[in-house]
C-alpha cells in the first residue's frame, strides 16, 4: 500500500509519533521508583513524584546532568541508599516493550507513514535500544535528553514535525501523559491519551481506519 492509499484512503494522517514509556512499552520509571521505595519499605506515593521531580529539576530529562548526577540528587532528596548500577537496572528491567505498539508502527511503515518517537527520556533510552531493538522501526527517534527540550513545550513537537516534513493537522501523536496529550491537541495534532489496549486500539482505528483490520 502507498503513501497515497493512506492519505486518500484508510488514514488521511500520514505521519505517526510514539511515546516511548507507557505506550511503546511499560513506564518502567514508574514502575521502578515504586520498586526501589517498596523495597527500601518507603510509601512510593511519598516517593516517587519526588524522584519524577528530580528527574526534571538535575535536568536529567533535558541532557543537563548524566545518571550519576540524577541518582545522587535522587539520594539526597529521599534518603533512600543503593548503587547507582543497581537503582538504574530495577528501572530499566520494567521498561517492557509491548509488541502490539511495535505490529502497530511497522503497519504504519508499510503503509508509507513515517513513524518517529517522541519522548522525554534520558541517556537510557539508546541503553534499551540496544537490548531491545527499538530504532530500527522507526524513521526518526526525537529524544528530549539529546536536544534540551521537552514534551511540556511546543517547541519539541515543533522540531520532530520539521525534521519529519509534516504537519500538524496529518500526525498522530500517541502519549500517556494528559498534559502532553492537550498540548499536542492545541498544536493541531490528532492526540490519542493512551489508557489501555482495548481503548487505545478503538481510538487509533477512528482516526485511522487502516488500524482497524488490524489483530494486535
């Protein structure tokens, strides 16, 4: 099927843009941080919108500070102990790709979309690259640590669209973040808050019907 088939056809939009935590795979940072403060017998609510909060204030999420940086302000803020080896691995043994977001994006590839992910990540991400594959379904991978800016500013979704060649009104942003979903709306994407499969599945195949026949 050609690029013309998708936007004349079964999915007028023409390019596709992918969360990574908590759409492509499990939000192994969640999941993690709950770890990491169950264990250290901490109340995780109390814990890990701190360790989110230090996730954004070191700059770790924009390139401001490596692993050992975060880890160590992570520390401090919590007084919870453990290695930085040890913490970074029960995070990232969360991060589990689901594979029917990865049936979805190379449908959309064969179809003639362009597929990139979005996501407001660290230098882990080309870790679970390598351990997972994870590039290579995609033509453009747009990482808020490797360009300063993050999801919560127009300017990231500005920049992937023009690296991308596309508009607003033709792209599909996918997220499970609330806030990143409204923003992406207002910019003129069509936004698609990822919930769960089944409520995720129903709203991509009515702004996409070419997703529909699909059996992921």
């Amino acid at each position: 099927m050609t690029l013309d088939h998708v936007i004349n056809g079964l999915c007028p939009p023409d390019t596709v843009l992918f969360d990574f935590g908590g759409v492509l795979a499990e939000e192994g940072f969640f999941k993690g941080l709950t770890a990491i403060a169950e264990q250290a017998g901490r109340d995780p609510t109390a814990v890990v919108p701190v360790a989110y909060e230090m996730a954004w204030s070191s700059g770790f999420v924009t390139g401001g500070c490596d692993e050992a940086g975060f880890w160590q302000a992570f520390r401090q803020a919590t007084g919870i102990a453990g290695d930085d080896a040890m913490l970074t691995e029960m995070v990232l043994s969360r991060f589990t790709p689901r594979p029917f977001m990865f049936a979805i994006v190379d449908a959309a590839r064969a179809a003639g979309m362009k597929t990139a992910i979005l996501s407001d990540q660290t230098a882990w991400l080309p870790r679970l690259d390598a351990k997972y594959d994870v590039f290579s379904h995609f033509d453009a991978v747009f990482n808020s640590y490797d360009h300063g800016v993050t999801k919560r500013d127009a300017a990231f979704f500005e920049l992937a669209l023009d690296h991308l060649g596309s508009a607003p009104a033709t792209s599909i942003f996918i997220d499970d973040a609330p806030r990143n979903v409204d923003l992406a709306a207002s910019l003129g994407l069509r936004a698609i808050l990822y919930t769960d499969k089944a409520a995720f599945l129903h709203d991509l195949a009515a702004v996409c019907p070419l997703f529909g026949a699909l059996h992921v």
